[in-house]
C-alpha cells in the first residue's frame, strides 16, 4: 500500500507541475500576442578608447494603430558589476513619435572595460496600463596604442609643417601634429592611436606630410588583441576540476589495517 500511496503522490505532483507549465505557456503566448512593437539599437562601432565616442541609433514603431500613443524612454550606460556610469549616454531620456529614429551619442568611460547600453521603452496606448520593452548593446572599451616618432633635422633650414601618422599605409586624420624642428636639433611626436578594426599581431606606420611626403621612415608596432574571455573560461575549468579532486581526497575511505601490536 505505501508503494501505491508514494506512486498516486508523485503523479499529483507530476499533473500539478504539467498544469503550472500550460498556464505559463499560456500566460507566456499571451504576453508574446501583446509585443505588437519593433525596437533596437544599431551602430557602426561597439569598441573605443577610453573618452572616446560612440554613435548609435534607436528607434521604436508599434505596429498597431491606437487612438492614442505616447512613447517614452531611457538611456544608460553601465559596467560589468551593473553601475550606471554618469552622463555617459546623452540624451538620456526622453520622449519619442511613433517610428522614429533617435540619435544617442555614447561618451566611454576613462576606464577600460566591458560597458552595457541598454535602452527602455515605455509604451503608454489608450490610457491603459503601460507596457515596457529593452533592448541593449556591449561595448568595449580599450587602451589605444602610443605611437611616438623623433624626427632629427639635418638641413640648413627649420622645420616647421603640419605631419600625419600613417599605420598600414592608412593616414589618420585627427592625428594631424604641427611638426618644429630647427636645423641640427630633432623633436619627438605621439599619438594615441586606436581602431576597432585592428587585428592581432604585427603592423606598421610613419610620418609624413598631408601629400604623403614622407618626414620618418616605417617603424613596426605589435597589438595584442584584449580579450582575455578563454583565460577565465579556463581557470573557470581548472577550478572545477581542483574542486573535484579535493571533494574526491575527503570522501576516500580511509583502510583499517587494524590495531597496532602491543608491545612485548
């Protein structure tokens, strides 16, 4: 009998849990039927340095047509324990028409780092309860590199010219430096350079001038991409195993070979 009693008891249980998962699927089906809404965020880049800016577009359309609509919405910028980083997304807030695109500016942090954009939606439709969507966007933010060049002058005359860094034969346009040399003296020049589009390994660049005179011959720098996600996943893995090994030493019967002797 206590057999048949634990086998009617589980099956109440199993019909309780089949029940609470169709009333979820429904409630969940119900939900889906009420997303009449198209949202998201684009941009062209999603890494920059440090103070750098980002651009990103959102935009928000209900499908459906309502007596009244008002859209509302909110920006942030947070980092990966979930601090919202202060004026980071401007604007920050705000209200919207039905369709439309709005332009957000995202300022990065002087911290490098993975950032998240997130973006909420709230949806108010013929006076009834409001209804809200997110969406969000990573963002990574890294060291540029410090390109430096020292430029001697061995002529009779000064120096005195407006150069560009050139990395992989490609000019820099904001890199534009106002070069002074005077004869028999060499000045030293930097600049921050970062690109998101820079692939691990070895490249190259020079000075030169606007029409691509070159002022410093070709030097060489090596970039290491940042991305240190497979070195957690592997202590991740190291972690798991040495936990393993220590559960495994503990609970290792220990033999009884008996007492010992007694002395004669």
């Amino acid at each position: 009998m206590k057999v048949w009693t634990m086998l009617a008891a589980v099956l109440v249980v199993f019909s309780a849990g089949a029940v609470l998962l169709s009333e979820t699927g429904s409630e969940s089906e119900a939900a889906d039927s009420e997303q009449t809404a198209n949202y998201s965020i684009t941009g062209d880049e999603t890494s920059v340095k440090p103070s750098g800016e980002l651009k990103f577009d959102m935009t928000f359309k209900e499908i459906s047509s309502y007596t009244t609509l008002s859209i509302s919405y909110t920006a942030k910028l947070t980092n990966s324990s979930g601090t919202t980083q202060s004026s980071a997304v401007s604007p920050s807030s705000g209200d919207m028409d039905n369709g439309e695109v709005v332009a957000l500016t995202v300022t990065a942090p002087t911290t490098t780092g993975r950032y998240t954009l997130t973006v909420t939606w709230t949806e108010s439709i013929d006076g009834g309860s409001d209804m809200t969507y997110t969406d969000s966007v990573d963002i990574k933010v890294v060291t540029p590199i410090t390109l430096s060049a020292t430029i001697s002058n061995n002529g009779e005359v000064d120096i005195n010219t407006t150069v560009y860094f050139f990395v992989d034969g490609e000019k820099i346009e904001d890199s534009a430096t106002t070069l002074k040399v005077s004869p028999g003296s060499s000045s030293t020049i930097s600049y921050k350079y970062y690109s998101s589009n820079l692939s691990h390994g070895q490249h190259s660049f020079y000075v030169a001038t606007s029409d691509g005179s070159i002022v410093l011959e070709k030097s060489t720098f090596y970039y290491e991409d940042g991305n240190y996600d497979w070195l957690n996943y592997v202590m991740a893995i190291i972690f798991i195993i040495v936990i393993i090994a220590f559960i495994y030493v503990v609970r290792k019967p220990v033999k009884n070979y008996g007492k010992p002797k007694a002395r004669r």
